[in-house]
C-alpha cells in the first residue's frame, strides 16, 4: 500500500511537471515512477511517520533550503574569489568531521549538502561511528572539532528537526 501512494506521488510529480499532458508522456511517466519506487522506494518508506508531519516540511521549505542556497551562493563567491586571485597558501585537503545524525536519509541530505558547495565533497561516511571525511578545497580548520562547526553544523541543526 505504501509503495502504491509513494508511486501516486511521484506520478502526479511527473503529470504536473511535464503539463500538457500527452499519452507517451504519461507512459514515460508511469515508467519513470515504477523506477523511483523500486530504486528508493525502501529509503522513503523506512521511516513512514516523519513523512506525515507538516511541520518537517515546514522546516525543510522554510528553513533547510534557504541555508543550502545561502551557504552554496557564499562558497560561490568564495570559489569565484579564489579563482580570480589564486591564493598561495591555498591548502586542499581531506578533513574528517563529526555528526550526531544515523538515519540514513538524513546522512545522505547532510552529504549531498555538504557536497553541494564548490569546493568541497564528501568522500566517504562512516554511519556507525558518525564521521564523515570531506575533500576540502581550502582546508580552514584541520581539528575535527572546528571543521564540525564550520561544515556541518549549520545543516545539521536543521536535519535533526527534518528527519527526527
């Protein structure tokens, strides 16, 4: 039953994103959401209260991505700045952070977030003991401790509020 809603879902997702609607469209539709729900299907539907909740799309909407655009536009400007006035001491680097989230959903938001902004990508995760190793272009902070707070905090605050 569940997987039947999360593929209404996605296929109303499809009919109001591909507008007008044409039968080979619709097809394509219904095919590209059979995928969505066999391919992540088991992601959505692992934890199927959180969905259920208006006030998390609340703060997904009002408060989560306004931070992952405000935070990608900075390191923009920061990657822009770099580029056109290349910075001697610039030092690239794994940094390894840490994070009190274990849902998986909720750590692949933080990597994708993290990932998001130039310069820096998550290379690994370690769920069991919470760590994430992050290539940063320009490492700032090489204690874990500090780089947490300059990488992951920020979304963090906001994560545990979507997905807990």
């Amino acid at each position: 039953m569940r997987k039947l809603i999360l593929f209404i879902i996605s296929l109303l997702t499809w009919i109001f994103l591909d507008w007008p609607l044409l039968p080979l469209n619709f097809l394509i539709g219904v095919a590209a959401s059979i995928f969505v729900v066999y391919v992540v299907g088991d992601l959505c539907l692992k934890t199927p209260g959180v969905w259920s909740q208006p006030q998390r799309y609340f703060y997904y909407i009002f408060l989560y991505l306004p931070t992952v655009v405000w935070e990608m536009t900075k390191a923009n400007i920061d990657a822009a700045i770099h580029i056109l006035h290349p910075d001697p001491a610039f030092k690239p680097g794994i940094v390894k952070v840490k994070t009190i989230l274990k849902n998986e959903i909720a750590l692949t938001a933080l990597a994708n977030s993290i990932s998001y902004m130039p310069g820096m990508i998550v290379v690994d995760i370690d769920p069991e003991n919470g760590f994430l190793y992050v290539h940063w272009n320009d490492v700032k902070h090489q204690e874990m401790t500090s780089a947490t707070k300059v990488i992951v905090e920020k979304f963090e605050k906001i994560l545990l509020k979507i997905f807990y």
